[in-house]
C-alpha cells in the first residue's frame, strides 16, 4: 500500500485546516467558498428519475441501458453542436475525477511516457500521471512540447481554478497539432454550461475537429450543471477507438454508474429549464462577489466562466487566505493549482444566497 501512496503529493486541503478553524470561529460563522461543491437542492424531476429507479436489485452495465447512451448522445449534439454521435461514441463514467485519476492507468501508460496539463490545473491530474509512475509536465501552451513520448495531452477549458476559457480558434490549433504528432488529447469540458463573459466551445465541435473525433475525446459533469456532485454521475463522448478498449478495461474493474443514477442522469439531460435557472443562482451569486471583492481591493484576472472568481491582492496566497479567514471567509490558495498561482485565490461561488450575502457584507467593513 504504502508504494502506491507514496507516488502521490500531501493531500492540499489538510494545510487549510486552521485557516477553517479561524474562519468558523466568526459570530456569524463561517462562508465557506473553498470548495466548488453544489449547496442548491438536486432538482425535483432528476430525483423522482432516482427514486422511481430505487429497486434496481440487479448489476447495471458499464456501458449503462441504451436509453441512457440515447440521452448522451441526443445532448452532446444538441448543446455541443456535435454531428453523427453514436453510442460507440459515449461512455458513462463514475464522475470525472476518478477518470482523471485513473486514466493514464487505463491507458496503460507508465515510466518513460509523458502526460501534460496546465501550468494551473485540477491536481489530479498530476495524480493521474503519478499513480501510472508516468511522467508529468506543465504547460502555456501545448503546441510548445515536444511530443516525442507524449502520450496524453489535458485540456481544461473553461479551467479550473481560473475560469480561462479557450476560443475555438485556439481549439482548433491545438486539436490540429495533437493530431499531426499522434497526441492522445482529453478535454476536461466540465464547466462548460457555465459561461459568463464567454461562449465555451466542445472539442467535438464540428468547427474544432473537422468533422472528426480521432484522437480526442471530451470529460464531461452532471456535478456542477445539475447539482449532481453526490450522484458521482459523468461521461466521455469522442473517439471510439479510445473509448472501446476503455470500456473493456472498465468492464474487468467493475466502474459501473449504479442504475438509479443512470435514470437520474437521462432526465438530467434532457431537461434545460433546471440549468437555466441554476446558472441565473450563480450569475446573482457571482455579480455579488466579484463587486465585493474588487471594492475590497482585489483584482480578478480570467474568470470568464466556471464556478470560481481568480483573484489577487498581490501578496502570498495564504496571507491572503489568513485576511479573508479573520473575516469568517475561507477561500482556495492559488497554490494548490501550482506555482503560478501563489499569489492568487480562488474563490467558489458555491455557497447559498444567505452566505453570500454574509461575505459581500464583511467585505464591505
């Protein structure tokens, strides 16, 4: 157990432990915009798809029923503009970080091969890399790398932490240069629903990809979109000649979505009224605290989309985490999403009105 432990980096959030203390420690108690966790209820249609399901005594499939392949299927070519979408082009999976965590694994990547991601990026997918014993680099630019013995290429538009989003144009050159040096590319697509100041674009969109899916593949949530982060609910759309070994390697180690899930994931997709109004929450949630923390002294830098405000003081992260927690608010170091991040925060817009409210009105004092 312990050299498998071993390979990975001191879990992050354990160092925000006192800062949490402090933070709770407040009259009013804590806002905890640390984690991006969903606090609005899962809405009613998803969980009477759930319930109506509860008595599913046998084994579901990897693969999940048809109707749910349908319901991915129908969704990634009504939202994504993706064309000719199969079932052989989709995958259920038991949410997104465990595929980022173990995917290099399935990919049957190890010692010697390269896998690249953000210079700021979700840290499992370091992780990922790490478990495979695989190599891991950063980047600004990923037409920049040298491909020799790069075997698996991370995007993450819109990014977590710093709400960036890339334009179809960069897409389009990078999906073109990862195919020209036989670049596996996955693009972490999972804020996608959550543009503000800019329209996220699929690498399965006709315009990115030509009209093809070889050699790309896009990770999306129900987490985030559909309050559906306790569901553990997600799926990959893409290239089928990835996703094929893929399911067979998942076949053998049982990742099955359980049944009522599933259920739970096709009225998901097929219903756009709860995104909506989820995505107006967080809209009102997210002019509240970007005012407030500009007011208070901060710049915000990318934050275009996603759930999250990138924002600065221009001194250490954890000063400025020690500064908000005095206050009762506990936010993200920059640091845990890399170096370049050690003088930023990130700052969740997960939180409910009340809390939210409660921050803007400490930040103003």
């Amino acid at each position: 157990m312990s050299a498998v432990s071993d390979r990975l980096p001191t879990f992050p959030w354990d160092k925000l432990t006192p800062f949490k203390a402090t933070a709770a420690a407040h009259p009013d108690g804590i806002v905890d915009l640390s984690v991006g966790t969903p606090v609005d209820p899962v809405p009613e249609l998803i969980q009477k798809a759930l319930v109506a399901a509860a008595d599913s005594p046998g084994y579901p499939t990897v693969w999940g029923t048809p109707e749910l392949r349908d319901a991915i299927t129908g969704w990634v070519e009504r939202r994504l503009g993706a064309r000719d979408v199969t079932h052989r082009h989709v995958l259920p999976i038991v949410g997104s970080k465990e595929l980022v965590a173990w995917l290099p694994t399935q990919l049957g990547l190890g010692p010697g091969d390269r896998v690249a991601h953000p210079r700021l990026a979700y840290p499992t997918y370091e992780v990922g890399a790490r478990l495979a014993r695989a190599e891991y680099e950063v980047y600004d630019d990923p037409t920049e790398l040298d491909p020799e013995g790069l075997k698996l290429l991370w995007l993450n538009s819109p990014s977590n932490p710093t709400g960036k989003v890339l334009s179809k144009a960069e897409l389009t050159r990078i999906v073109a240069w990862a195919r020209e040096h036989g670049v596996l590319l996955f693009s972490d697509e999972c804020y996608l629903e959550l543009g503000w100041e800019a329209e996220p674009v699929s690498v399965l969109h006709p315009d990115v990809n030509g009209g093809s899916y070889e050699g790309i593949v896009a990770v999306h949530s129900l987490s985030k979109r559909s309050n559906l982060a306790g569901y553990r609910a997600a799926f990959l759309a893409g290239d089928p000649a990835v996703l094929a070994p893929l399911l067979e390697i998942r076949k053998h180690g049982g990742m099955m979505t359980s049944a009522p899930t599933q259920a739970a994931v096709i009225a998901a997709l097929g219903d756009d009224d709860h995104v909506r109004v989820q995505r107006e929450r967080y809209a009102a949630r997210r002019a509240l605290l970007r005012e407030a923390l500009l007011a208070h002294g901060f710049r915000i830098e990318h934050s275009e989309a996603s759930l999250y405000l990138w924002a600065t003081r221009g001194e250490s992260c954890w000063d400025t985490v020690a500064h908000l927690a005095e206050r009762g608010i506990l936010v993200a170091p920059g640091d845990f999403y890399g170096p370049a991040g050690a003088q930023f925060v990130r700052v969740a817009l997960t939180a409910t009105d009340e809390r939210v409210r409660a921050a803007v009105d400490r930040l103003s004092r």
